[in-house]
C-alpha cells in the first residue's frame, strides 16, 4: 500500500481549521502542571531493562539454589536446562523489543501471537518432556494432585513476584497498548515461575507438569492483560 | 556606479565568501528553529516550567484539535485537554528519554478519550431539569449548505476508525509512522483506512454535489 497522492487527499477542500481551546485553560492546565516544578528524572531505559532482568534471574537463582541439595532425574535436569533457555530468550525478546520501545515495536499483531502462542508452546513443550502419565482419576485419587498444587501454588507465588516486579519497574511507560504489554509482562513472569519451579521440582508426570509448572504461565498473562491497563498506561 | 559596476563589485568582494555566508546562514537558522519536542521533554523532566510552556504552545492546537473531532463537544475536548496534560504532568519520569513524543502524547489523549467513554457508557443517561429524557438530535435531517459543512458532516458520518486514520494524518499532521503508533497498528493498516475514508468523503461530497 502507497502513500497516498496529493490528489487522493482532496486537497481542493475546504478542510476545516484546527480550533484554539479557550485561553483562560492554558492558565489552568499551566497551574496543575507547571508550578513548584521539581526534576523527575526516573530509570533509563538501560537501566530498566537490567533491573528486569536481574529481578527474574535473581528469582530462578533462588529456586535453583533451594534445588541443589535434591537428587533429581537426569530427564528431568533436561527438561529444566531447555525450559530455562526457551525463558531466557522470550524474557530477553519481550523485555528488550516490547517493553523497552513501546511505540515503536511492530505490529501489535506479532505480539499478541506471542502471548497466546507461547503459553500454548510451552504446554505443549511440557507434554513433549513428561516422562509418565497418569490416568486422570488415578492422579487425582493419591497424594499426586496435592503435590501438583503445591508446585502450582510456588510457580504462581514467584512468577507473580517477578511480573509484578517488572509491572512497577515500567509502570506508566506504555499509552500505546497496555493490556498488551501487561499480558507480556504476565508471560514472562509466569515463565519465569514455571522455570524456577522446573529448576526446583524433579516431577516429569504430565499432569503435574501441567498444572503445577505450566497453568501459571496462561495465569498470569491473563492477569497482565487485565492489570496492564491500570499499570502501565500513564 | 552603475548597477552592472556595482554588481561586478558585489561578486568581487563578496564571491569568495558565499560559501562561509550560507553555511552561516544555515547554522543561525538551525539555532533559531523551534527546539525539538523531544528536547522540550527532557527540560520538561529536568523540571524547566518553560519548556512546558513551549510544550503547550506547540501541542495544543493539534492535541485540542483532535479531541475536538473525536468528542464532537468542545467542553469535552477541553476537559480531555486538561486531562491529557495532566497525565504527561504525572507520567514524566516515566517517559522514555529520546521517544517520540507526539505519538506518545497522541496516544495517551486518545486512551483519556477511550477511558472516559467507557465510564459514560456505564454512567446512567442524564436526564434533563424536568426529569424527562433529552430529545434526539435531528441534525441528520437538516441539509447541509455548503461544501465545507458537507464535509464535516460527512466526517462525523464515517466509521470511526477511517475518520481517526485521517484526522491524525489529515488535520494534525502526523505521518503515517507516528499515526499507526498512537493507533497501535502497522503503517500500512493506517495507509488502507485513510484511503477508504477518503473514497468515502468523495462519495459522500458527490452526493452533496448532485
């Protein structure tokens, strides 16, 4: 799709003025906004982007220091080490590429494929690395389902300290779209949990994994794209 | 002297040093130029109570402007205005040294616009000093007289998404780039909706005609 052609934008019309608002609302607007100014220099861009970082490193660190005495499967060490790396690179594309150019990402429909799509991969991811599966009556009649939402339970407990972290550390940066960027920051909050726990939680049963390490991810994006509205527009 | 002789003279003394001259001029021009919105920003930041003046003064008339489209009601534009303004006031520390600011600031006028419709919708119809509902506007029925009213009515009567592609690019000035951004949508989406809107004006405007 062109520009398009000066004749195209009907230049013959008599296109109506931009109008002036009344003069005394510069008084007012100039009195709410301009007196007892101070310097509000708030955290660069840069410097935003590290302290996410750092917040959902620090998070999977101390899982994976809580981790280090257990003995664990080496299935499951794998499953851990791939999850922590597929994280990685969806917490450094959200956060470097999304977050830190709000108005000059693409498309918001790239996006918005990403925070439905990587929910549904990594579901998938983890069905993929389960090394059992239960009947469903059978995980749900043993000790299995209380296991699974105490997994669940942590997942959620340290991905909402790291969405919630990085909600406030780019609170009011984003007008464009919010719920958007909300339901990314949930993401990857949520991935991060899930990786922590994937770090800390040697189960491979295919419903525990799904609802213990994964359900926190579709959690909270859903969570960010209610809250981003409220938090992240200004 | 005459004037062949005296410019003979000018291009004589003057000649060698036109290239200097103009770069002169040129850098004088540049420093006398309005300073960047960007850099009003960052002085606005800073806490520089002037730079928020020249913020206004070159914000206003395309911010009030495009309110006053998607309002209809100047009241209401002017509220948003004030609302606009005061949410940039609130949300300095957070703006993102070196962004655009036009579409940042397009866009959270826009969101203001959004967010303040959706509570009027939730808000029971307000009813007049005698309790009864207000009357319908009839102002469809009424003919317009001219192109230019016919063209203001026909921008009222376009879908909303065609009418915002083109005041954004049409009135306020905004380029395609800075206009898909406050619309949170790609270049191209916003080049499609303002060439439909515009075959939407020239039918419209044809049938005024005929």
């Amino acid at each position: 799709m062109t520009e398009p052609s000066a004749e195209e934008a009907l230049p013959d019309l008599a296109w109506p003025e931009l109008p002036e608002p009344r003069p005394e609302l510069r008084g007012e607007i100039r009195r709410a906004c301009a007196s007892e100014l101070s310097p509000r220099r708030g955290p660069s861009v840069g410097a935003r982007v590290a302290l996410t970082l750092a917040l959902a490193a620090g998070v999977v660190v101390v899982l994976a220091l809580i981790a280090l005495g257990k003995e664990r499967p080496s299935s499951a060490g794998h499953t851990a080490f791939f999850g922590a790396a597929g994280w990685g690179v969806v917490q450094t594309a959200v956060v470097g590429l999304a977050l830190a150019r709000p108005g000059r990402r693409a498309a918001g429909g790239l996006w918005l494929a990403v925070a439905l799509g990587v929910p549904l991969a990594f579901i998938g991811y983890l069905t993929l690395a389960a090394s059992s599966r239960l009947p469903l009556g059978e995980f749900f009649r043993g000790d299995h389902a209380g296991g699974a939402l105490g997994c669940g339970l942590h997942a959620l407990l340290f991905g909402a300290i790291a969405a919630a972290g990085t909600l406030f550390i780019w609170r009011r940066t984003d007008p464009f779209s919010p719920a958007l960027s909300g339901s990314l920051v949930g993401l990857v909050g949520g991935l991060t949990g899930a990786t922590a726990i994937g770090i800390a939680c040697p189960a491979g049963e295919t419903w525990h994994l799904w609802i213990g390490h994964g359900a926190t991810v579709a959690v909270l994006a859903l969570a960010g794209w209610l809250l981003g509205r409220r938090v992240l527009a200004p | 002297m005459s004037a062949a002789f005296a410019f003979q003279l000018e291009a004589w003394l003057v000649g060698p040093a036109r290239p200097a001259l103009r770069l002169w001029s040129r850098v004088a021009r540049v420093a006398q130029s309005e300073p960047s919105l960007e850099g009003l920003m960052e002085r606005y930041v800073d806490g520089d109570a002037r730079a928020f003046d020249a913020l206004y003064d070159q914000l206003t008339p395309r911010l009030f402007g495009y309110l006053l489209r998607l309002t209809r009601h100047r009241e209401r534009a002017e509220d948003l205005l004030q609302i606009t303004f005061t949410k940039i006031y609130r949300a300095r520390s957070s703006y993102l040294r070196g962004a655009p600011v036009l579409p940042w600031v397009f866009a959270i006028a826009r969101r203001s616009f959004y967010d303040e419709r959706r509570a009027a919708k939730s808000r029971s119809e307000e009813l007049s000093r005698d309790g009864t509902l207000p009357e319908p506007h009839s102002e469809d029925a009424d003919v317009p007289v001219d192109v230019s009213e016919a063209l203001d009515r026909a921008l009222e009567r376009m879908p909303e998404t065609y009418r915002e592609a083109i005041v954004l690019t049409k009135l306020t000035g905004l380029s395609m780039t800075e206009a898909a951004q406050v619309l949170g949508t790609s270049p191209t989406a916003v080049k499609l909706r303002v060439h439909r809107g515009y075959n939407f004006l020239r039918q419209e405007l044809e049938r005024f005609k005929r």
